[in-house]
C-alpha cells in the first residue's frame, strides 16, 4: 500500500494551516495546525508512523501557498503599501 499523499494548505488569515491526507481516493480533513508539533499530533493520530521523520519529504508531504513550517500570514508588499 502506498503512502498517503498529505496537504498543508495555505495559512488562514488567522495563521492556521489546513491539513488534508489523500487516502482511498478521498481527501480527509486533519485539522488546523497553528504549528509543526500540532501537525505531528495530527499525523500520529492518523496512524502514520514517526510523521516528524516525513514533513520534509515531498514524495508524501505538499506544502501549498506558504514555506514549509511557515504558519503565521506575511502580508504581501501591495498591502503593506496601502
């Protein structure tokens, strides 16, 4: 059985990251991690084994819309302008 394939979306206005796993052809919602211990929490409580060895392996782990391990929001310059 092949990995599955798990999604730390874009941070929320509040700094949260949604968390998805891809497995058996759907997407399940993990949570929202305010940080990488939470995101272990999540993948431990999925059933994935040692999940602190995996976060920095793109085979199995997306990281969308922010740098890996990145939780807070960055306002883009346009905004800061404003």
């Amino acid at each position: 059985m092949a990995a599955p394939s798990i999604t730390i979306h874009a941070p929320t206005p509040s700094g949260a990251r949604p968390v998805t796993v891809h497995v058996n052809s759907r997407d399940e919602r993990l949570g929202l991690a305010h940080s990488d211990h939470d995101l272990i929490v999540f993948l431990a409580d999925a059933g994935l084994a040692d999940p602190e060895r995996i976060l920095d392996h793109a085979a199995v782990v997306q990281w969308q819309g922010a740098e890996a391990h990145r939780y807070e929001v960055i306002a883009s310059r346009s905004s800061k302008a404003r």
